[in-house]
C-alpha cells in the first residue's frame, strides 16, 4: 500500500498511512470471521517490517479504528497477537491503554 504521486521526491514511495490501516483493520475483521489466527500473525509479521515510526502509527490508528468497532478484537489482535512475545510488563500496559480507549468511547 504505496502512494506513487509524482510530488514525492524521495527515491522509494511514500507509505499511505490510512489506506494500510484500512487493509490491517480488513484483515483482522476477516480472521476474526474465519477464525484462522494464522492471517492475524501473517499481518503481525508484515508489520514488524515496516519501520519502527511508521509501525507505532499504524498500530496506533489500528487500535483506534478495532476499539470502535469491536473491542474484544481490538484486544485480541493487539495484545495476544501482536504483542504475543513481549513483556507482559508491556502487554498489560498495553491493554490498559485500550481499556482506556474503551471507557471513551463510552
């Protein structure tokens, strides 16, 4: 999910931020509907290859976008997927966080 417009000037196409958070938020709503995890950790995996920065944004809008439209899910994928070999240290600040998105919303 690139954006090509000629205006860039930089040697490699910009990443169009809402068009990949749309296709993560597909995904997981899609794995969530077959109920195969195995989609879930493949978008993990490309994830994890995106740059640091523009991972923490996308995981940040993805957060934003699940937690409205399920927050189960927006759990699941966030912390049981996607932090699956982290501290639990971070995981836990993690779902606090989306606890907190959730009493917001409310």
């Amino acid at each position: 999910m690139q954006d090509q417009s000629p205006n860039n000037s930089g040697s490699e196409p910009a990443i169009d931020l809402s068009q990949l958070v749309k296709a993560v938020v597909k995904v997981v709503l899609k794995a969530k509907q077959t109920q195969n995890p195995d989609e879930a950790l493949v978008i993990r995996d490309e994830l994890h290859r995106l740059p640091d920065q523009v991972m923490t944004e996308v995981l940040n809008q993805v957060m934003l976008e699940l937690v409205q439209i399920d927050p189960t899910l927006c759990r699941w994928f966030i912390v049981d997927v996607f932090l699956r070999d982290a501290d639990p240290e971070g995981r836990a600040d993690v779902a606090e966080r989306i606890n907190v998105m959730m009493a917001e919303l409310q």
